[in-house]
C-alpha cells in the first residue's frame, strides 16, 4: 500500500521548507543557487523528500492557497542571476531588487520584480523556438489572456469587466488581442511562466540527480479572482452575472471559534461527474509535472465539504454537503496511472472520510502538536501511528514547535512537558527535557522515531525557532508567509541531523 503511493517501502525523513523562505539578496527565495545548497544540506543530511507549498504565482494577501492560477509558478521565485547568465539582464540592474531586511516585504517585490522582469521580458525573442512550442501547448493561454486583461482593467477582479470580456466572447477576445500592446502583455505573462518552468525544471532534475524527491501541494480549491474560474465558470457554484453564489471554508474548530470563510467558490461536482472529472485530471496531471509526490490539501473536502453563503459573515451557519468520493480518484487513475498522494487528513474527520482514506490507500498526517492532551487514545501520539502515514511536528498552519510551548500557560505546559516525557520513555529516548526549546527537539526525536514510513520537520523545527518564525496563523490577515531562513542550515547541523537519522533507521540507503 505505501509502495502503490509513491512513498519507499524504506524509512525516511523530509523537511518542509518552501521555496519563499530560502535566503538570498533579492527580497525572496528563488530556484537559484540558494535552492540547490538546500538540495547539498539534505543530501549531507541523508533526507529523502523535500516538501515545499504551492508554487503558484500569488494575490491579494500573499496566500499560496490563493491564486491568479493554480497551475501558474510564482514570478517572484525566478532567479535572477539565472536571466544575467541567459544574458536577458546585466548584473547592475538586479540592484533594484536587493533587499537586506529578513522578512518578505511583498509590496516590495510587486514594485520591483516585475519592472525587472519586464526589462528582461523586453530582451527576449519571442520567435525563440523553445517559447513558441510553449505557446502553442496552450497550458497557460487563458492565464495569460486573464493576466493580460486584468492588468488592462485596472486589476479588477474579472466579474467587473465588461461583460463580452467577462463571458469570454470569441469576437471580444479577438478585437482585445488585436491591440499590439495587449498582445505583447499576453506574452510577457507567458514569459514569466516560460522563465519559471524552465528554472523549476533545472531545480528538480537537480534534486532527482542527487537522489531528493519533492512534495508538493495541490490545494482543494482554487481562487474566485483566478483564471481558473473565468475560463471554467460552469464547473463552480455561481451565479448568472458570475458572482460568487456558495463559498468554501471550514466550521468552528481549533483554529477559530467562528469557523473560517475561505470565500473559494465550491464546485459544482454533478457538472465535474458528467464531464469524467476531466478538469480535475488535467489539474492533477500538471501537479505530477512538477512534483514527485502530491499532498492534496483538506481531502476531507472530497468526502464532504463545508458549504456556506456567499453572503455570510461566518462560517458558523454553513452545512456540510457531499464531495465525489472515490469516483474522482479512480478516474484519475485510469487516466494517470497510479498516484503519488498524500492525504491531509486533518480536521473535523467522519467515518466517511477515513472509509475514503482507507479505500484511496493514500498515507494520512500524524500532527504531534495536536498529540499530548492527554488522551491515551489520540490518534498523533506517536505510539499510536501507523506505519503508512506521514509524521509532522507540524505545518504551514501551526506555530513552531518551540513557539507552541511557549505559548502554553505554565501549568500547561508542565503537563504537556510531562507527557512527552512519558512518550520518550514508551519510545526507549533518553534526553533531557525542561523547557520549550527541549521539549520541542523531544517532539522532533519522537516523529524521527515513530512508525510513519515518512516523517517530516519544517525547517523552523529542525532549527528550534521561535514563533518569530512562524509561516500562517488561519483566520488571520496579516503578518503571514513572510518567514525566510538568514542561511542555508550548516554543514554541522547536516551532521547532527543524519546522526539522528541513522539512529532511527531513516538515513537514505543510497547515500
């Protein structure tokens, strides 16, 4: 079963770091020289998988859960010093987008990156014929046709344009396009998504090469504001003027007592079902180009998901409605061939949706930060994961680990201390533990010992960082994935951490 998913029969380890919080000079992380002296610190370090978020080029709020398309990579990740050597910049004109500070600054970026990629953009033959086979692909047409019109209409969200442009009319489309600066904004779009893949495509072969494999994710949903639905506006929940009529979100949880409200407009999976998933099977297959293996984020959603109003100001007065179940996934399959998932599992979880795990044999998450509330029963406390799953202290949506204790009231946080000690014990570690910065490296040992066939650390953990360092707080605005690395981790840390590995039987057997 874990074979058929794509994750080795062998123990392994992974680290999350995505690819916005590598370091370097320009303001953001890139597929540059930084991202393959992360590839050297895992191969020093004996660690399989690389897990990274979505890729895709972002909106309002930064999200890489929200975006102008889910397909599309993140102009703001293309290396600079890449186009100096294609001889599409010069080195003195990257200087506009130096930025010392530590944190993501996006506003930044929006300013600068792009005047900079358009200079580069202004330098490229289009007549190159590498770009025109891109273009005629077609993967990116209604992306850059989307972009190019948005940028035309002041960014406004595309149910504001004028309606023959917002329903897609062949003749409107036509006469827009007939406009040569219109056209070359076209193609600068389908530049920055040319440049991208060919950078992520060098990036990973690099990877491959040396033995690391990437996790990626493909979100449920996508944006409302996104090319996705303009182009395919009968395969959501909308109304007749393509306004939002059913948004996505989730009910009260842990996260917020008012459940969150995404506002992703929910599929209409009738309309899916009748056209054999075929847009699902396509969004799956591009993931597949770019990644090893797919974490599908909030699979609960194909089970059931959380239906809510458009016109609501909460989540608290959605209803749960049915997803396409395993319908979805074996069309995929005959299609695909079999797939390299991950199910995030994590949740409001029924009997529905673990029959559904069961039946896709997809590996689940085991969240240690959710595991020590003192239920002998609780699913992620590591004596009680299976093998065919993959083990976090955390993710994207938690603070760190050090930051978590932290954050405990003392009295809580002796007791949560208590109990990782009891788990260490069960486990036959002995270390040490009195305080957040122990106790979170505790938390680390106990996912590195634990039976899931995979156990993963964001770096953040791995590091012990505090909640300085955090990616995403949920149901929350601001201050969000801006985190970034000042160094690539030593070659120090590479050693320590492949010490533990073998300790635990998760080294690589090929390095």
């Amino acid at each position: 079963m874990i074979q058929k998913t794509g994750i080795s029969r062998e123990r392994t380890a992974g680290i999350l770091l995505h690819i916005a919080s590598l370091p370097g000079r320009y303001g953001i992380g890139t597929m540059g020289e930084e991202a393959r002296r992360f590839v050297d610190f895992l191969c020093a370090a004996g660690v399989r998988y690389w897990q990274v978020l979505p890729l895709v080029q972002t909106g309002y709020g930064d999200s890489p859960y929200q975006s102008e398309y889910g397909a599309s990579g993140n102009p703001y990740f293309i290396d600079l010093e890449t186009l100096v050597a294609d001889g599409l910049l010069k080195k003195r004109e990257l200087s506009a987008c130096r930025h010392a500070g530590g944190r993501i600054d996006y506003g930044f970026l929006y300013e600068r990156k792009y005047a900079v990629l358009r200079k580069a953009f202004s330098r490229f033959d289009c007549a190159n014929e590498s770009f025109a086979a891109f273009e005629r692909e077609g993967e990116f047409c209604d992306y850059a046709q989307y972009m190019a019109i948005k940028k035309a209409r002041g960014s406004a969200s595309f149910d504001r344009w004028e309606k023959p442009l917002r329903l897609r009319d062949p003749q409107a489309l036509d006469k827009f396009f007939s406009d040569p600066a219109n056209l070359r904004e076209y193609r600068f779009w389908l530049f920055v998504q040319f440049i991208f893949r060919r950078q992520w495509q060098a990036l990973k072969a690099y990877a491959n090469e040396r033995g690391v494999r990437i996790v990626g994710d493909i979100p449920l949903y996508v944006a409302y504001d996104s090319a996705d639905v303009w182009a395919n506006p009968s395969l959501f929940k909308l109304n007749k003027n393509l306004t939002r009529r059913k948004v996505a979100g989730v009910p009260p949880d842990y996260f917020s007592a008012t459940g969150q409200l995404w506002g992703n407009p929910v599929y209409d999976w009738k309309k899916h079902e009748e056209q054999g998933f075929s847009w699902w099977i396509e969004r799956i297959r591009r993931a597949f180009k770019l990644y090893d293996v797919v974490r599908i984020d909030h699979f609960r959603g194909f089970d059931r998901y959380f239906e809510i109003d458009a016109s609501a100001e909460t989540a608290v007065q959605g209803k749960w409605k049915r997803g396409p179940g395993i319908a979805l996934f074996e069309a995929a399959k005959n299609v695909l061939g079999d797939l390299h998932f991950i199910a995030e599992d994590l949740g409001t979880l029924d009997s529905g949706v673990l029959r559904l795990i069961r039946r896709t044999g997809y590996p689940g998450m085991k969240v240690l930060q959710f595991a020590f509330d003192g239920n002998p029963e609780n699913d992620y406390l590591p004596a009680n994961i299976p093998e065919n799953s993959v083990c976090y202290t955390g993710t994207h949506d938690n603070d760190t680990m050090v930051g978590y204790l932290r954050s405990l009231p003392a009295w809580e946080c002796g007791a949560t201390l208590a109990r990782i000690r009891a788990e260490l014990k069960k486990a036959g570690i002995r270390m040490r533990v009195s305080g957040a910065a122990s106790g979170a490296e505790a938390v680390c040992m106990l996912a590195w010992s634990s039976r899931a066939a995979l156990a993963v650390l964001p770096v953040q953990d791995l590091l012990l960082l505090g909640s300085e360092a955090r990616m995403n707080t949920p149901a929350t605005s601001e201050g969000n994935w801006q985190f970034r690395l000042t160094r690539i981790p030593s070659a120090q840390i590479a050693q320590q951490l492949r010490a533990v590995l073998e300790r635990f039987g998760r080294l690589c057997s090929d390095r």
